[in-house]
C-alpha cells in the first residue's frame, strides 16, 4: 500500500497544473503595513531577463500601510540566479530590490525613498528570520518629485 501511495504521488502532483503557491510572506511588516493580497503570477509575464536566469515561479504581493507598497517576488531555481539579478537589474524610479537565498524581491512604491528603504529593512528582517542570509537591498533610481 506504501508503495502505491508513493508510487501515486508524482502522478498527483504532476497533473495540478496551474499556478505555484504564493509563497508564504508576512501579514504584518513593522510600520504599520498589512498584506492586502499574495498571488502567483503566470510565468510568461516576467521579464525575459528573470526567464533566462532560471525562474521557478513568480508572485504578486501589495500590502497597505502609511504607503501602499507592491511586492514581486521571483522564485529563482538557484540563489546564484537570484543574486545576478541583483547585479543585472535596470534600477528604475520608486523601486528598490534584494535578493535572499533563490529569492528576488521587488518593490514599487509612490512613496518617498526613506518610506521605502523602511519598508524594505522590515521586510529584509522579516523574510531573514524566515528563511536565513539576506542579501542588502538595492536602491533604485532617485526618487523624483
């Protein structure tokens, strides 16, 4: 019966297709942020940069506060891919970016980038204690306005 069982479970797990589990992130992030909604993104909408370094699965995150904050997060199949995203990524206006193990987390916010650069070390801290090591966020270009 074991055996069936095991046998059986590949099987099971091959034909649900669709989209990966949201990955499992804070509901509340220090500063008074809560997690309005976590969802898995089809992975053709990623960047083809995120593609091309291995994506495992992708994910939409926003959680609400003083500031309304968006998430994505790219499951990378190693955390060498995660980190050259790190190092490859084109910075753009009201986003900062880290990586964490097979991790790469992006953030887009309205908000004034030391709300953000807040967000993020609560966010850093939050997921470290998690899942380990985290690499420092990364700032993206000036905030303008």
């Amino acid at each position: 019966m074991l055996r069936t069982f095991a046998l059986a479970l590949p099987s099971i797990l091959i034909g649900c297709g669709g989209a990966a589990p949201a990955p499992v992130l804070p509901v509340n992030v220090t500063g008074g942020y809560k997690l309005d909604s976590n969802r898995g993104l089809p992975i053709t909408s990623a960047p083809e940069l995120v593609r091309k370094l291995g994506l495992r699965s992708a994910h939409a995150a926003q959680y609400s506060g003083p500031e309304t904050v968006n998430v994505t997060l790219y499951e990378m199949t190693t955390g060498a891919g995660a980190f050259e995203l790190v190092q490859k990524w084109k910075p753009e206006s009201h986003t900062l970016y880290f990586s964490q193990t097979n991790y790469f987390v992006l953030l887009h916010s309205p908000a004034a980038p030391e709300k953000l650069q807040a967000f993020a070390s609560a966010l850093d801290s939050a997921l470290k204690s998690a899942k380990g090591a985290v690499r420092a966020p990364q700032t993206g270009q000036k905030h303008a306005g």
